[in-house]
C-alpha cells in the first residue's frame, strides 16, 4: 500500500511538471517580448528596437505567417526602397515644379485638340 501512495504522488508530481512545461511553453513568447522589452529600455532605443524587431519578424512562427498573408511582396518592396536615391528638398521641388508645367501645359492642348475637332465634327455631321 505504501507503494501505491509513493507511485501516486510520483504521477501527481509528473502530471504537474507537465503542466507546468505546458504554461512554461505557452507563456514562453510573453516572457521572450518581456525580456526584450527590458533590454530596449535601458539602452538607446532606436538601434535595439531594428534589433527587436528583426529578432521577431525571424521568428519561425511569423514567418510562416508572413508567407501565408503574402508579405514577402511588402518586405521585397521595402528592400528595393534601400536602394533608392532620392532627391534633395529642393531637387524634389523643381522635379514636381516640372510636372505640374508640363501637366498644365498637355491639357491645355488636349483640350485645344478637343474643342477644334468638336467644332469640326459638328460641322461636318450637321450640315
């Protein structure tokens, strides 16, 4: 009989550490983004927080998930805008300075064309 109650207390024991690698498992990511956190917060947060973030869109499950939605077209995309050379405050000013001219200037003769093949048009076909 004593052995009876020193196996049940052994599977009580059993059953809960496996609970308890159960929650440990479960509440694993909450306490890995605690951890992080606490890392962020004592040091200058711009460079950890690209470090936190690359460490979690590494992650095996976001990944997959990533895959899944289809973000790999937003993270090629926002690789590509790296490599883009864009132009100064004012470089950018004359270039949109040259569109809205030029903007201007094509529908202005659009509707020039417009308006004389209209009144041709209306002569020829009511006459």
């Amino acid at each position: 009989m004593a052995r009876t109650v020193q196996t049940t207390a052994k599977q009580n024991e059993n059953e809960e550490s496996l609970v308890r690698v159960f929650f440990r498992g479960f509440f694993l990511p909450l306490k890995m983004v605690g951890k992080g956190l606490a890392w962020i917060g004592h040091r200058p947060p711009l460079k950890q927080i690209g470090h936190a973030l690359r460490w979690f869109f590494r992650l095996r499950p976001v990944r997959f998930i990533g895959r899944v939605l289809g973000l790999s077209y937003l993270r090629s995309s926002w690789q590509e805008l790296k490599h883009v050379t864009w132009p100064t405050k004012r470089e950018g000013r004359r270039l949109t300075t040259a569109v809205i001219i030029f903007s201007v200037i094509f529908g202005a003769l659009i509707a020039i064309v417009d308006y004389g093949l209209d009144k041709l048009f209306r002569q020829l076909l009511l006459k």
